[in-house]
C-alpha cells in the first residue's frame, strides 16, 4: 500500500511521512516496548485490561483493531498489490480476479503458518522487496537521464503549502501523533517486536528499522512516482506499476513480481494474523469460550475475514489516492485509541467507562471533523490533536465528575 499508494502522489512531499515514521519507531523502541515486555503483554489491548482492571475496555479497543485490519488493512493491501500486478504487466484482468489470489493464498498461508512463518517470510520478502525497489530508483533516473525538468516545483518540493495534500505546519502538530499511535499501539505492528525472545532484541529489531526507514524507504516511495509523473502524467495509483513495467529488463521483471507479490501476502498474512489473535484473545475468550478449540476458531475467523477484506476492495478502487484515503480512515479510530493508552499509561484511578465513553466520542467528533465540516478548514492532520486533547480531557472530566473518583498522577510508566 505504500509503494503504490505513496508513489500513486507523485510528489516528494510523502517522504515526510517515512522521516516522521522515524520517531515513532523510536517511541516504540524506548516508551512501549519496555511497557509490554514489563506487563508481559500478548496484544497491546492485553495492557489496558491491566491498567484499567477491566476487561470490556481491552475488548472495545481489541474490536477496533480487528476492524481496522479487516475493513482498512487488509482489503487496501490486496487493492494495491493486484493494481500494481495489472499495471506492471499491462494485462487485461479483472482485478478483482488478482486481489481473490491474494486473498486466498494469504489466508492459507496465515491459517497453517501463524505469526512464525508470517516473520520467516517478511524478512526473506522484505530484503529482496528493498533491493529491488532500490534497483527500480535507480534505473528510473536512468530513464530520465537524471532530468527533473519540466515537472512542477510542487511536486519537487519538500515543504507542501496549504492546498497540498501534506502541508509544513502539519509536520508540527498530529504528525507525531499518528506515528505514535501507528507504531506504538498498533497491533500489527507491535506483534512483530512483542514475538521477539527479549525486550533488548526487540528493541534492535526497531532501531534496524528506524536506519532502513530514514536512509532507503523515502526515495523508494516517492522518487519512481515523480518520475512516472514526468513519463506518463498524472496516474495516480497506478504510478508504480507502469513505471516498473517499463524500465525493469524482461529477465527482472518476474523477480520483482515474485518480491511484490511475497511482500502482499506477508502484509496481509501479518493483518490476518493479528487480527484473528485480537479476536480470539481479546472478545471469544473473554465473552464467549474462555477456552476454545482455538486452531478451529481460528480458522472460521481467517474465512470471515478473507471474504469481508475482498467485499471491501471496489471501495478503495474507488479511491483517487489509496494512502490519503487509508490515513483519515485510521484517523476515525487513531486518536480516540491513543488516548485511552495515553490516560491509562500516566494516570491511576480512572474509570474504565470513562475512557470507553471517550472513544466513542472521538470517533464521533474525528467523524465530524472530516465528513460534515473542519473548524476553521483545519486540515484532517490538525484535527487529530484537537481529537485527542478532546479525548484525554472527557475521560479525566468524567472521571471526576460522573464517577467520582480522582486521576491520580503516574510520573511513570513502568511499576
């Protein structure tokens, strides 16, 4: 989603998204991950069960994950991947036929591997996707003769102004809020550091990251679509895979095919995955079946999830940018989710119901804010600390005031 949906801009502006991203590894690697290893999490939720002593709160937040991967993730991942398959090689498919084999291999893949083979296949995909996405970079700028003229300096330009879709001053205000709640709260991706033996190698797990994410993924998510904005015009989406299919010799066009496509099931097998665990952990044992016959549970909900995901790929295709739609779409439930991380993380004594009527409040407000109008035509960035102030000061406001009890200050994070 974000070789396709990045270069699908065609502008540099989206680098900032990856330099941001930076920081959040970082936050992950010193504030989260000590946390979970302290609390000796399974989920990220498992850990507002603990601080909050109550299990509804893990449940609510568990379910808002399991939608995120299943209606957000996962449908725009095989969207993304079976676009690029179909630019890529010009070829008159449905896609809908390309996203269904992802889809099914994907699931089987997740069903009789688990998160183990899910890791084994990311690494092997990750570093053959990276090599030859580097290998895509520099033949583009061959293709050009290392010329950028005649592309507008908008699209050049590393400090976006207010009618572009990353303004500066965004950079200054929820920018850091999205990278923290992405990377520190975000299941599918903490499962990965959380699988890890010990919190030190979970940490160098992040920090190999953090290098790869400052020094390799900008160029490779912005520099092709430029290029193909110079080449072909505005494309959108389709960017990235018309451009690879051009200046990628015939003998390295099927690698490339065989990394990108790994590099979508390993995505959508990891969604899969964490989203069957936030299911099975998270709601059917503690409502339903305190203990199921797990593998066979696992199962119906891989089956669920599958088809839902592909049900909901005509609507990204729908999309005119792919990542701008997937970044207002967690915007819905980023905020809201980090506040209740947020206030169990600093404070003591608050109600869990408090901050369950928080959430729904800022999913409602972020709702407003970005479907009927924005304050002040704020953009849908700034709206996100307004959200999560909003939501921070509702459930300590509550706490106080409906269920009697006083926040008491942490000054701490770890017990």
């Amino acid at each position: 989603d974000q070789l396709v949906g990045m270069n699908g801009n065609q502008m540099a502006l989206l680098a900032w998204w990856e330099f941001a991203a930076v920081i959040g590894l970082f936050i992950l690697a010193r504030v989260f991950l000590p946390v979970y290893y302290h609390y000796q999490c399974t989920t990220t939720t498992e850990l507002l069960e603990m601080r909050y002593n109550n299990k509804h709160i893990r449940a609510l937040i568990g379910l808002m994950f399991f939608l995120g991967s299943s209606l957000i993730f996962m449908p725009a991942v095989i969207y993304s991947g079976s676009l690029f398959m179909i630019s890529m090689f010009n070829v008159d498919l449905p896609l809908m036929y390309v996203a269904a084999a992802f889809a099914i291999i994907g699931a089987l893949y997740a069903f009789f591997g688990g998160l183990r083979a899910v890791a084994v296949s990311d690494t092997y995909s990750g570093v053959l996707l990276l090599s030859m996405a580097i290998i895509v970079v520099v033949l583009a700028l061959f293709a050009i003769d290392f010329d950028f003229s005649g592309i507008p300096p908008e699209r050049l330009t590393l400090i976006g102004d207010n009618d572009s879709p990353l303004p500066w001053h965004t950079l200054l205000t929820g920018m850091i809020f999205i990278q923290t709640f992405y990377w520190g709260t975000n299941q599918v991706i903490t499962q990965r550091a959380m699988a890890a033996p010990n919190l030190k190698e979970a940490q160098k797990g992040v920090y190999a990251a953090a290098i790869i994410r400052f020094l390799i993924v900008p160029s490779i998510i912005v520099i092709p679509g430029i290029i193909s904005f110079k080449l072909y015009g505005d494309i959108n989406d389709a960017a990235y895979g018309t451009l690879v299919g051009d200046v990628l010799p015939d003998w390295l066009s099927g690698v490339f095919a065989a990394a990108l496509a790994a590099a979508v099931l390993t995505t959508y097998n990891s969604n899969l995955n964490s989203a069957t665990a936030l299911y099975v952990c998270d709601i059917h044992e503690a409502y339903f079946q305190k203990k199921p016959n797990v593998a066979r549970l696992s199962g119906i909900v891989t089956l669920i999830l599958t088809v839902v995901s592909l049900l909901m790929v005509p609507v990204y295709a729908q999309a005119e940018s792919i990542i701008n739609l997937l970044q207002e779409l967690w915007g819905l439930i980023s905020m809201p989710v980090l506040s209740i991380f947020i206030v169990g993380l600093l404070f003591n004594n608050v109600n869990a119901y408090a901050g369950i009527i928080s959430v729904f409040f800022g999913i409602g407000l972020y709702a407003f804010f970005s479907f009927v109008h924005a304050p002040f035509d704020l953009h849908y960035i700034h709206l996100m600390p307004v959200t999560l102030g909003c939501c921070i000061g509702l459930a300590l406001l509550l706490n106080k005031l409906v269920f009697k009890q006083k926040a008491q200050w942490r000054g701490r994070l770890i017990d």
